[in-house]
C-alpha cells in the first residue's frame, strides 16, 4: 500500500496564542510570533488501508501514547477535512479512503511542548500526499490550522514565523508565514522539562475559558506592540529586546489561565525553580530568557557561548529530569512517499 510520511518541527511562541475568536474555524484575536525547533519533531506516516482508520501516537521511547477519545475524532475529523479539499480539487471522488496514521513524537506528548502543532502541521503534509495534493505553504497552514490546534499552521513555515490572525469572515486570510529561514539568528531553546505527564486541561479548553479572564481585554491591548517589539528584535537579532517580551508573554498566559472562570494552573514549584534559576543566571552576565506554554515546562531561550552554561545550570537543579536543546529549524516537509 502508498504510503506517505512528512516530518514537522514544533515551535515555541514569543507571543502567545491564548483565546480563540472563532473556534470552528479555529481563528485567534490576534497574530502571534514563534520560532520552529529542531529537537521537538513529529513524523507522521499516512498508508492506506482497506477498512477503518488505525492511529497511533508514538513517544520518544518507542511507547505507544493511549490517545483520547477526543484526540482520535480530531484526527478523524482532520481526515475528512482534508477529504473535502481533495474532492473540491478532483483528485478524490467519493467516500474517503481509510488510513493507518503513525505519529513519532522526539518530546513526551502533551507536557506543553507542542507536539500537537508539530502532529496536526505533519498530519497536514502527510494526508496532503496522500490525497495527491500538493498545498503551497500559505494553504498548508491555513488547512494545518483548521485541524483545531491552532498553533500547527506556524510550524509549517520555516524558521522565524508569523501567524496572521487575519480578517475574513472565512479565515481564508489566517495563516502563517516565514519571517527569517533558519539561518537568519543561532538561538536556542533549551527545553527543561520538569514534567513529562499530559497535562490535566487541554489548550482547546484554555482558549474556550480565556476571555472569561478580567485581565483578557487588557491583555489584548498589550499584544500588538508586542509583536512589533519581536520583530524588531529579530530584525536586529537582539536577545535582550526579544527577551523582554518572552517573559511579559509567558507572564500573561498564566495570568488568563488562572484568572479564568475556571482557573487553570499550569505551573508547578518546579516551574518556579526554573524561572528563579534563569533570573539568577542573568544576574550573572548570561544570555536567558524564559518563556512557557501550556504546560509546567520551561522554555529558555539563548545564544551562542552562554547556551553551554546556561544549559549545565539547568542540569544541576534537582526539579529538572532532562533537557531538550533546540536551534531553528526549517518548517514542515514531505521526507517521502512509497
Ligand atoms: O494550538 P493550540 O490550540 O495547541 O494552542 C497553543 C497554545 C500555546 O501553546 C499555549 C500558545 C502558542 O501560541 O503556541
């Protein structure tokens, strides 16, 4: 049987995507900036099959990761969706052919790194293929976005990318494009992971309770400048601008997250000791900024010389089990089909 296998980056956001203006179509309030890792990867194998679909999501240890009854219909759902554009472009006609999906995380699943972007933008590449579509970019993120996790239309650009929240009343316009490849500026994300357990309330509920927040209106007025003040950063390659906003950011999520009508608390002490450990580094003359997603992981962003003792700090704290060091990386491609 054909099969088809693409391979995704996860990307960490510098502004946060928190709160969906429009969850069918799975549009934000605002655009969002991000960087796409090399450590944190997904690949995705499409292959037919005669009946049903079979799925599988495998972790860093070659472990099956048991899926939940809501992932499984996403993933379904995304098929179909995928499907419909296949029918619109004549390349399908009829029922849509059922699929073995195999998705290979490099990071734990579900501790807040993303792997669902990296999962939904390889699915997207992947599925693609194997509807003998071949989307441009701008129309794989626009489709990667639609598979509900929003943040997966910025990992299948390269690089440096920015996620357009867009106008149109179709969400035609939101989609998500390079801002620098790769080699435009050597930062690292180095990833501490404090945690590896899924997290107990997914990012699609987060988005659902944001703007119950008191703060979330505020929060909304902050953004734009923001984003200014990343892309300015990354113009001038500047760390310390691009650091600032980080931690306003990170700050921001959480604060929505556990101001919402259902507070939501991601962090843990072991979080807490990692932002302390990165504020001390700093102190000391080395480039490190944090940042966090929805997760209790910490994301600490810096270059060149410092990476190394950044890095050995953070293997000497007792809250953290390991690291992920991730330089950027190209967006989502297609490794092959057979
Ligand atoms: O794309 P989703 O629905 O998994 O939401 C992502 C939310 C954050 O990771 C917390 C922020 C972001 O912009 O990536």
């Amino acid at each position: 049987m054909a099969h088809f296998t693409a391979r995704a980056p996860a990307n960490i956001a510098f502004t946060k995507y928190w709160g969906c203006r429009d969850e069918r179509l799975t549009l934000p309030f605002h655009d969002t900036i991000s960087m796409n890792l090399s450590a944190c990867v997904t690949e995705t194998t499409v292959e037919h099959l005669a009946t049903g679909d079979e799925i599988a999501i495998v972790g860093p240890g070659g472990d099956t990761i048991a899926l939940s009854e809501g992932g499984r219909r996403q993933i379904a759902a995304h098929l179909d969706f995928l499907a419909e554009r296949a029918r619109e472009a004549g390349t399908l006609r009829g029922e849509r052919p059922r699929f073995r999906v195999t998705s290979r995380n490099s990071m734990p699943a579900g501790a807040g790194i993303a792997s669902s972007a990296s999962g939904f933008a390889a699915l997207t590449i992947a599925a693609a293929a194997a509807f003998d579509l071949r989307p441009d970019a701008r129309t794989a993120s626009v489709w990667a976005r639609r598979s509900g996790s929003g943040s997966a239309a910025r990992s299948i650009p390269d690089g440096f990318v920015r996620w357009h929240a867009g106008s149109a009343g179709d969400g035609s316009d939101s989609f998500a494009e390079s801002l620098f490849p790769p080699d435009h500026w050597d930062l690292a994300d180095i990833v501490a992971i404090v945690e590896t357990a899924p997290k107990r309330t997914p990012s699609r509920e987060g988005h659902r309770l944001a703007p119950s927040s008191p703060h979330f209106r505020h929060r909304l007025s902050l953004v734009p400048e923001r984003n200014d003040r990343v892309a300015r950063a990354l113009w001038h390659r500047d760390l310390e601008l691009l650091g600032s906003v980080l931690e306003e950011e990170a700050l921001s999520l959480h604060e929505i997250a556990e101001t919402s009508a259902t507070p939501v608390r991601y962090r843990s002490a072991a979080t807490h000791a990692v932002l302390q450990e990165v504020r001390v580094l700093r102190r000391s003359g080395a480039a490190a900024w944090f940042t966090l997603d929805a997760g209790p992981n910490v994301h600490v962003i810096s270059e060149g010389r410092d990476c190394e003792k950044v890095a050995a700090a953070l293997t000497a704290l007792g809250a953290v089990r390991s690291l992920m060091i991730n330089h950027v990386s190209a967006g989502a491609h297609l490794l092959g089909e057979a």
